[in-house]
C-alpha cells in the first residue's frame, strides 16, 4: 500500500504535468486562432505609403520581408494600416 505522501507528490507531479501540456497546447492554438482571423487589407485600411512617420517597417506586426499578422497578403515594409504599434527595443 501506498502512503499517503507518496500518493501526494505523484498527484502534484501528474498536475504539474497536465498543465504544462495544457499551456503548450493553448499558445500553440492562440497563434494558430490569431493567423486565422486577420483582416483584409480594406478592413485595415492598409495603404502603400507610410503616415505620418509610421510605416510597417517599424511595426510590431510586421514580419519581415512582406508580412503582416494582423492583415492578409503582402504588405509593403513602407507601408502603413490602422493596427500599426510600434516596434520595441
């Protein structure tokens, strides 16, 4: 038989594993339901140019070369749309 410490720590062993698994699998999904759900470049009211001093380049969003996540297709490192945030660092 078991004892009662035994059975304890095997339980706090088994938890911490299943959430572990259950935090990958959430991170994994978030990205994947983000990708899933960017906006069209009209819905970001995405423009070619940049504005005033904001351009994609300098986006959080962006990634390099022509990417964006948070709009659809391609977007031009000089351009600029409604989601821009400034890049840190």
């Amino acid at each position: 038989m078991r004892s009662a410490s035994k059975t304890t720590c095997d339980r706090r062993r088994t938890l911490g594993w299943l959430g572990a698994a259950i935090l990958a699998t959430t991170a994994g999904a978030c990205s994947t339901i983000t990708s899933l759900f960017k906006a069209s470049k009209q819905e970001a009211n995405y423009q070619n140019m940049p504005r005033a001093g904001q351009q994609c380049a300098g986006c959080s969003h962006f990634i390099p070369p022509d990417g964006c996540g948070r709009v659809e297709g391609p977007v031009s490192p000089n351009g600029w749309c409604r989601f821009w945030s400034a890049r840190s660092g």
